[in-house]
C-alpha cells in the first residue's frame, strides 16, 4: 500500500482545512486508516481513526468536536476535516493504514504516508 498525504498548508486560526489520503496499490476498504501528528521536538500524537467496516471513528477528547475522520471508498481515500484550527494544531500530520481496528498507536499502523505540513498561524 502507498499512501499519498495532501492538503496541509498555512490557515489562520479559527480556519479549517481538509486533509487527503490517497492510496494506491491496494484497496483501503479493508483497513483500518490513522492520522496522526508530530509538533517540532514533539513524540507523534495520535488524532483521529476509522476503522475498515464498520466506519467506527475514533479521536482523541480534545480533537472529537473539531475533527471529522471519513472515507472514500470508490476512490480509495480517506480524509480529515479540520475546523477551528489552533496554532496547536501545527505539525506534519501523517496518514496510516493497518489492520487493527481504528488503532490509537502508531505501532498498530503497517504503512504510512510521507506527511503533510499545517501551519495554523495566530
């Protein structure tokens, strides 16, 4: 599975982006697919999951009202709705895909996306 990461950019805060995750080589239905991210000198944070099937959704308690986690299964990608952005919320953010259900760890995930860069401005 190659996963391809898009979307980030620079926003305001109080603004919002969505984020992509577009994969090749293998269907994602399958799969359970993460979002995580990591602040300069920070260890990586999870923020959000959907499981395979059922489209369980996971995220963390102070990401749940902001973030929204979906995919597109006709076209093999999953996405990640940002509202209400902080400057807290810079990082590069990474998409994963594995096999265990909407995982909160980063070790759960096989393969991962090379990243995309927010940069949430005050």
């Amino acid at each position: 599975v190659q996963l391809q990461a898009s979307g980030g950019g620079l926003v305001q805060a109080g603004g919002s982006l969505r984020l992509s995750c577009a994969a090749s080589g293998r269907t994602l239905s399958t799969y359970s697919m993460g979002w995580f991210r990591q602040a300069p000198g920070k260890e990586r944070e999870f923020v959000a999951a959907i499981a395979g099937s059922p489209d369980f959704t996971r995220y963390p308690d102070s990401m749940k009202d902001r973030f929204t986690v979906s995919r597109n299964k006709a076209e093999n990608t999953v996405y990640l709705q940002m509202n209400s952005l902080k400057p807290e919320d810079t990082a590069v953010y990474y998409c994963a895909a594995g096999l265990n259900f909407a995982a909160v760890v980063s070790r759960a995930y096989s393969y991962w996306g090379q990243g995309t860069l927010v940069t949430v401005s005050s």
